[in-house]
C-alpha cells in the first residue's frame, strides 16, 4: 500500500462523513451537535461528532480535492 491508496482511502473517508444528513442519520442516533453537553466536548464521541461536522463545513476543499484525485487517475491510468 502507497501513500497515494492511503490519501484516496482518507479522502473517501471524509466524503462519506462529509454526505451524513443530521436530521435523518445522526439526530435519531444521538450523535447531533445539540446534545453534546459543552462540558464532553473532549469524549472521544464529542470528538467524532466535532470531525463530523468538520467535514461537512469544509465541502467546498473536498470538491477540489475530489477533481484533483479524479484529473490524477485520468492522467496516470
């Protein structure tokens, strides 16, 4: 496995935590921003959640780097 697999594989991973809806997927779960209590943001869930929503305010950075990957494969094969 190369640094590149491993690039795809973690931008990947940001896509699919970049697409998680809140009102449908994440709020029935318990996972919302909103029942975080200020005091655990520094759980391990807190964390995750934070990522969550990390990942979906940076959409715009993944769409680039989405076309980047895409143009790379196209040219390299």
């Amino acid at each position: 496995m190369g640094l590149w697999t491993l690039l795809e594989g973690l931008l990947l991973l940001a896509n699919a935590l970049a697409i998680l809806n809140e009102e449908r997927f994440l709020a029935p779960r318990g996972w919302s921003f909103a029942e975080v209590p200020p005091g655990t943001a520094k759980s391990l869930k807190g964390q995750l959640i934070g990522l969550i929503y990390a990942t979906q305010y940076l959409r715009l950075p993944l769409i680039l780097l989405n076309a980047i990957t895409i143009v790379v494969k196209l040219v390299s094969g």
